[in-house]
C-alpha cells in the first residue's frame, strides 16, 4: 500500500507497513494446543495456518514462505535461545505464549516491538484470546490513528508501537497541527493519541476544541503526560479526554488501553450503523427500496404546514401496474419482482429529488409532489406513463423481456383540503380506478 496524502500534501497519513491476516504461522510444542490454535484459526477466521512444533520446522517454513502474523511459543524444545530476536530482527508481526511468569522476563518480553503476548492459562482463554488479537489486527487496517506529540523521541516510540498493531497513523507536532488536520481539513480520525504539555496549543486545549465537534465516542483521545499535577488528569477526563497514560510509557499498559480506546469505537460506529439501518428497515420497503407508509404519513405533515403557509398546493399520484396478476401468472413471480424494482427505478429517475416516492401496496405506488398545480400534475403523470411503456423489463437470468404500462390517477390539493391528505388519496385513487376502467394505460 502507497502513501496517501491531503490536498495540501502536509499530513501523509503512513500506511505502507499495513496488511491484511491471510497466511499465520503458529509455532508450539504442545500438539493438544497447537492442533486448537490452527483449528480455531482456520474454522472461526477461515484464515490460512501452518504450524511447526519445533525451531527447525519453524526456520524452514519462514524461509519458504511470507506470513502477515508469528504466533510463537518462547519455549521449544530445540531452542537455541535466539529464536525470538530473529524474528525481531526480521520484522515480524508476532504474538508471544508462554507459560512462564517470570516478572523480569515479562518486562523483557514487553519492550520488545511485538504485537501482544498472553500467558498459557486454558485453552479456551487462549483461544478467545488469540482470535479476537487476529480479528483486531484485521480491523486496525482500516483504522487511522494520529500521534500528536512535539518529542520527536516520543513520537518514534509510539509509531513503533502502532506499527506493530497494524495501524495507519499520522504524526503531528503539536495541538495547533492537530486541530488543522482534524477540524480544517476533516481528515478522518479514528483515535487521537495526544501528550498534554506542547507548544503552541497544548493537550487540553486541543481536546476541548475537538469536542466542539466530535463527541467522545466518535472520535476518542488518549492522553498522556509527564506531569505529576494531580488533578491534571481529573481536569482532561472532564474536558472530553477517554482515558490517560503517564509517561515514561508502559507498553503494554499502552496497547491494551489504545485497543480498549479503539474497540469502543467500533461499537459505537457498529450500533450506530445498526440504528440507522433498523430506521431504514422501518421507512423503506425490503423489495423496490422506496418509502413506505409509515414514512409518507410522517413526512406529509411537514408539506402540508408549507402548503398552507405558502399557499403552494401539493399533488398526489397513485398508480399500479395494469394486469399485474397476469404477469406474475405468466411469467412467474421473479419477473413480477423485477417489473416492480423496474418501475420503482423509473419512478426515482424520473421524479424531482423533492418529491416522496412510496410503494403504496402490492402493485400500487403513490408519489407525493409538493408546490405544484394540475397543469405541471397531470404532464409529469403523462410524461411518467409513456416512460414505464417503452421500458423492457428483462429477466436476471435470460435474454428474455417483456413491457409493463401503468394507469395512473392525479389529484390536487386544495384550500379546503390541504390538511385532509386521506381526502387528496381518496380522490387520487378514485380516479385511478376510473382510469382501470378507462382502457388502462392512461392518467386521469
């Protein structure tokens, strides 16, 4: 992956270190482990795993093949004591397991630029462990974290640590770039990583402006400091900062609460997202994606207070396909599928963004036309019938096609009517049915 710049070429957001989790090595001696790791691996992530329970094989299979992720216990039984720094040495992304509890070589372990390492509990624990590590690595790809820090030894001590998680970052000097980037230039941020005392604009103050636009959740800060000012970190949590860190950095204790910062806001952006679809799901229907009844009804109370305020009438169409029954019968309900989303899609190409397209039922539509008067009605309906009749509707699976007409009946809104929407639908539909009756395929 290449480099990708802002307009102005200033902020390089550096991502050239990221890949994606498709091929792991995983190097353990227990077989009862090993086996579970790479099942897990390749059930659960459908990712491919090879697996070595020595160095040797181990050796031998890094030199034959390219691995996006280590996972290597530290203990084998060929050793050589060595094994870890080479892969160190080789820039791989590893995770560590080992059952040992030494203090002194946990701190070793966690200063070196590895991606995480877990102690050998159950093997249940490990395995959740390991793929949710594996799942996070594959999200933190398409995340962007920035380092806002005017230590340029700082700087280059969390890159390595973010480079590790297989994180995009950028790297600013101070609060003052960091504002330009995040609220001029609307770079998107996923976490902002930021040390309190800078020139220019210091941590605080960066924090409280970010949160005159973004609240916590959508765009949340780790900060860190050297200061040992007690109600400093009282005073960040209460200016909108998501956690804190003091220097000089723990690295794990770093990892684990940049990764505890990122997964709060993948599921706020997830149940976001899960908000907006259960509203979609709500106002659309499934088959044509159009509005539904339930949104025309609450969106017509907005037209009729402008329509009364202005004095612009508004209009309603309703019309169905002529012997859709027939098409269904004769050419099977796929294609009745298929001239429904059809006319569904002439309708939205061919009405005015202000207009509100509904399926109405079946094969009913309603189209909802504001500030408009009969003249402008009726040669929209017209110009919308001749539309639908020179329109194939053809098969997904075949060349086959066939032609669809529509009948369509109008109705305007008037002084007396023009909060009485059922009364403008009523005769709307009425003059559909005359239409029915009328030879079909015309408007009245």
């Amino acid at each position: 992956m290449q480099k990708s710049l802002l307009e102005n070429e200033k902020y390089i957001v550096h991502n050239k270190h990221c890949r994606s989790i498709e091929n792991i090595l995983v190097i353990e001696d227990s077989p009862l482990l090993l086996n579970g790791i790479a099942t897990a691996i390749k059930t659960e992530l459908q990712i491919n795993c090879d697996v070595a329970s020595t160095e040797k094989e181990a050796m031998d299979l890094l030199q034959a093949n390219s691995y996006d992720l280590v996972i290597a216990d530290i203990y084998l039984p060929d050793s050589s004591g060595n094994f870890i720094g080479y892969l160190v040495r080789k820039k791989h992304r590893i995770i560590i397991i080992t059952a040992s509890q030494n203090e002194e070589r946990r701190t070793k372990i966690a200063s070196l630029p590895i991606v995480d390492y877990l102690y050998k509990t159950d093997e249940k624990t490990i395995l959740n462990y390991l793929i949710n590590s594996i799942i996070r690595l594959q999200k933190n790809e398409k995340s962007t974290v920035m380092i806002c820090d005017d230590s340029q030894l700082s700087r280059l001590q969390l890159r390595q640590l973010i480079i590790q998680q297989n994180l995009p970052y950028i790297e600013v000097k101070d609060g003052q770039e960091a504002y330009e980037c995040i609220i001029k230039h609307k770079l998107k941020i996923d976490l902002l990583i930021t040390d309190v005392n800078m020139p220019r604009m210091d941590g605080v103050n960066l924090i409280r402006h970010i949160r005159h636009h973004y609240t916590n959740n959508e765009l949340p800060v780790l900060a860190f400091s050297s200061s040992e000012k007690t109600f400093l970190v009282a005073e960040l949590l209460k200016t909108g900062a998501n956690d804190y860190i003091s220097k000089p950095i723990n690295h794990e204790e770093f990892l684990t609460r940049l990764n505890i910062s990122l997964d709060q806001s993948r599921l706020y952006a997830q149940n976001q997202q899960l908000i907006q679809d259960f509203k979609t799901m709500s106002e659309t229907d499934f088959l044509t994606k159009l509005y539904n009844r339930s949104y025309f009804y609450r969106a017509i109370e907005l037209i009729q207070s402008q329509a009364k305020r202005h004095k612009q009438p508004y209009g309603i169409l309703m019309l169905d396909i002529d012997h859709f029954k027939t098409v269904n019968d004769t050419y099977g309900h796929e294609m009745g599928d298929n001239a429904l989303v059809s006319l569904s899609k002439i309708l939205v190409k061919t009405a005015r963004d202000s207009d509100i397209i509904c399926r109405w039922g079946g094969e009913e539509f309603l189209i909802l036309i504001p500030n408009t008067n009969m003249t402008e009605l009726s040669g929209f309906a017209q110009r919308l019938r001749k539309i639908v009749e020179t329109t194939p509707i053809k098969s997904n699976s075949t060349q086959f096609e066939f032609n669809v007409t529509v009948s369509i009946g109008i109705a305007i809104s008037t002084e007396n009517n023009v909060e009485n929407i059922e009364n403008v639908i009523y005769i709307a539909d009425k003059n559909l049915y005359k239409a029915k009756h009328s030879g079909r395929n015309c408007v009245v």
